[in-house]
C-alpha cells in the first residue's frame, strides 16, 4: 500500500515544525521537504549573535540539521527549489540549483511556508559594492568580515526596525560609526509607542548612533563601491550599507496558481487552507489572523507560524477542519544596548492600520520598593498598555528597563489572547517578595494606573 504523500516548501520554522508534527502525529506518510538554500536552516533571527562572537559556531545558529529530520523518516533537500505547481496533476516541479535539473513530484497534501525576501531598495547605485542585506547565512558572513576590516569606518543602515537596530548596535559595538536611517519618524516606530521609543532614541544617541528619520532616500552614491548614502536632505558618507528596510513575501512563483492579494500576500481561508485543494499556506508570506485587531495583519515571527503548523498539521486529513485556527496575538523581544523590551498585540500604529481605535497608558516606575537602591537592582521600569476605551480589554503592551523584564510580557500576550480587560489585570495575584518586586506587581500597578487609580507609593 502506498503512502501519502505531504511535501514541505520551505525550511524555516514553519517547515521545521510542520514536519516534526507530521512525523510526530501520523504514520505512513513520505514526507519531503524542499528549501532553495544551500543551509538548513539559518536562523536569522540569531543574527546579531553571531556578529558580536555571543554563538558557538555560524554553522550552529540554525533551527536543525537535516539529519535531524531525517531520523524521523523525512527527506530534506537543499539546494532545490519548487518552481510550480500542476494542480491538475498534483505535482510540483523541483529544480535541482546544483544540476539544473528539474523533476516532478507527486503530492496528496502540499505545506507551503515560502516566506519571505528583504527589499533591495530600488535606487540608483543598489547594484554597487559593498550593499548589503541583513539575512541569511551568506550575508551574515559578509557583515561579519566587513565589522572586523579597520577600512570600514563608517556603516549606514537602512531601515530602523529591529534588525536595523540590531545591525546598528552590533556595528557600534565594533567600533564603526553608525548612521541609522528610515523614513517614518521615529526608530522601532512600527512595533512600539512613542513614550517608549522615546526612551531607546535617547539610548541611541547615548551610544553614538546618528538617527535620521522621516528621510527619502534618493541614491546611494559611489563608483563600483558605496562612498555615501544620499537623502532629500544630506549625504552621508558610507563604507559599508546595510539593509534592513523590509521584507516581501516570497511568491511570485505562485501567480495564476495560488490566490494572492495585491501585494503578494497568499490568500488562505480560515483553516489556513489556499484555493487549490490539498494546498495549505502559513508563516511570514502569509497574512496572519490578529486576535486583538480581528483582521489579518503581516506578524512575521517564528512564534506565529509554529502555532500555524500546528494546527495544519492536526486538520490536515479533515475535510472540513473541525474548528478554525484561533489566531495569534504577535509577541517578540530585543535589546538596544542596555535597555531590553518585550511587546504583544497592538500598539498606536500596527492599530490604526488595522483600523482599531485603543487608548494608551505609559507607566514609569520602579521594579523593586523605594527602599531598595538603584545600585542594588532596583532599576526604572516602563510599561504601556494598549487598551479598548469602550470595554477595557487589553489589545497590546510592552515591557522596557535596563534589567531583563521581558518575561513579564508573556503575562501580556496572554491577557490579550484570554479577553482580559484593565480591571482584570490590576487585581491578577501575583507573588510578591522585594528581593524581586513590588507589593502590587508591575502589570498590576501599570493597570491600577491605566484606571486612573492613586498612585501606589510603597
């Protein structure tokens, strides 16, 4: 008897962990599993690692080994790119990139988690020497020469998201003089409020870091190598471009086959099922449902598509899944030099382009009892959390302070995922013991204060 077939695209997290479902929960199934890169599976994520000597080897920064799979019966295959797909047929055609050979494949169940490619900014001179991207192996590697070449002297990065911030601090740390450039007006500007941006810009400048914002690109300038980065208002002199200006979902491949918006984004139902039959798509080319906005929104995190593999694989055999996929509320961490912050669900500007109306509330305060020194760990705390005005409940927040609170922000998501409201949060039972927090917990006193109750002083 012959086994059902389920091929992978892609071996990222989201292929990863379809294929650790798949093997984990099913038998008799020829699995395989098609990545057009040369490495499984770098992990970009571990990036800034890496580039500041925090990792055991590059060759270690990855989700698993091929091998890894493999003992658990599937086939992985690098270096071999799925280029189409006969619906009629049910096969997909693999290039061989080292041959240049292609083969067709038979699927019963196909898994698509394609992902994404960075955006080479389309001006003049993006073709010159010494333009980099920030993901991937390869470029990983190349930045890492470049941070340790003393002719490098001044790096400029494009885009101020959390890679650019992390390929600015890593750059800093090397000793580069770092100009930092985006065009919204504000560094982390998409993924946190103003009071808490506030604070990292600060640390930004603190550390030399040259933040240019609200900036319109116009070239980047040189003769066979970048000499400088040129704006609508100022030219700065470049040794080195890194950038980090976005993403763009990986599916041009998939144009007349899979259904997909304007902007590339495959179009999937609520069971995360496209519409061509046996076809499932997931991860960051893939819009993902918000719990806190009820839309779909672009959440490129691992977390978001683990949780999407998942529950494909569990309702893969169904013909009609038994229950739709909940959604994720969309929660990541980083580091800016000192400082570490946390956020989840929505802030002021992911909510007005889902078109969410929220308040907000910034809440400073100290970890620990006022009795308790700063120089004995007792440091500034910040959270804010993002709210309904109506009914109260929680949409989003984060977590800031020099010492690592991020964990808190698990309680967060976790608020949102739930339904809970202000009120729910502000008198949540907490532990308390001062070696470590406040007698009203940081989240509960951050709530109390989103309701406009007195300061607790203690």
């Amino acid at each position: 008897m012959s086994k059902t077939k389920v091929i992978v695209v892609g071996a990222s997290h989201g292929g990863h962990q379809s294929v650790l479902e798949l093997t984990r929960k099913y038998k008799d199934l020829d699995i395989k599993l098609f990545e057009a890169g040369d490495f499984i599976s770098f992990m970009s994520c571990g990036m800034e690692l890496y580039l500041e000597n925090s990792v055991t080897d590059v060759n270690d920064v990855r989700n698993f080994r091929p091998e890894d799979l493999e003992k658990r019966g599937a086939e992985v295959y690098a270096n071999h790119e799925v280029t189409k797909i006969d619906t009629d047929h049910k096969q997909v055609a693999v290039k061989d990139l080292k041959s240049g050979e292609t083969q067709n494949y038979d699927y019963d169940k196909l898994i698509l988690s394609s992902g994404v490619t960075p955006n080479d900014l389309p001006v003049p001179g993006h073709d010159l020497e010494n333009v980099y991207l920030m993901r991937g192996k390869d470029w990983a590697e190349k930045i890492k020469a470049k941070l340790a070449d003393p002719t490098v002297k001044n790096i400029t990065v494009i885009g101020a998201g959390y890679i650019g911030v992390e390929a600015a601090e890593a750059s800093t740390k090397a000793g580069k003089h770092v100009t930092l450039i985006d065009m919204i007006d504000r560094p982390l500007g998409n993924y946190l409020d103003a009071d808490l941006t506030d604070v990292l810009a600060k640390k930004l400048a603190d550390k030399g870091v040259d933040v240019v914002t609200g900036a319109h690109i116009e070239s980047y300038e040189g003769s066979g190598k970048v000499t400088a980065v040129k704006t609508s208002d100022a030219e700065y002199p470049s040794d080195l471009v890194i950038q980090a200006a976005g993403v763009k979902p990986n599916t041009a491949w998939l144009k007349g086959t899979i259904d997909l918006d304007d902007r590339g984004w495959i179009e999937t139902d609520e069971y995360l099922r496209t519409n061509v039959p046996d076809v499932y798509a997931m991860g960051d080319a893939v819009l993902a449902y918000s719990i806190p906005a009820q839309t779909k929104m672009p959440i490129a995190l691992a977390t978001v598509v683990r949780r999407e593999a998942r529950y494909v694989v569990d309702h893969i055999f169904e013909n009609t899944p038994s229950v739709p996929f909940q959604g994720v509320v969309g929660s990541s961490a980083l580091s800016v030099f000192d400082y570490h912050f946390a956020s989840s669900g929505l802030n002021t500007t992911t909510a007005k382009k889902a078109g969410v109306t929220i308040k907000t509330s910034f809440y400073k305060d100290t970890l620990r009892p006022a009795y308790v020194p700063t120089e004995k760990g007792n440091p500034d705390v910040y959270v804010g959390l993002d709210f309904d005005p109506q009914t109260h409940k929680i949409l989003g927040g984060a977590v800031l302070s020099t010492y690592d609170i991020t964990a808190q922000e698990n309680v967060i998501a976790l608020a949102v995922q739930q339904g809970l409201r202000l009120e729910d949060l502000a008198q949540a039972d907490f532990f308390f013991q001062p070696g470590f927090d406040r007698q009203w917990s940081l989240l509960n006193l951050a709530a109390q204060h989103a309701l406009g109750e007195p300061e607790f002083t203690k």
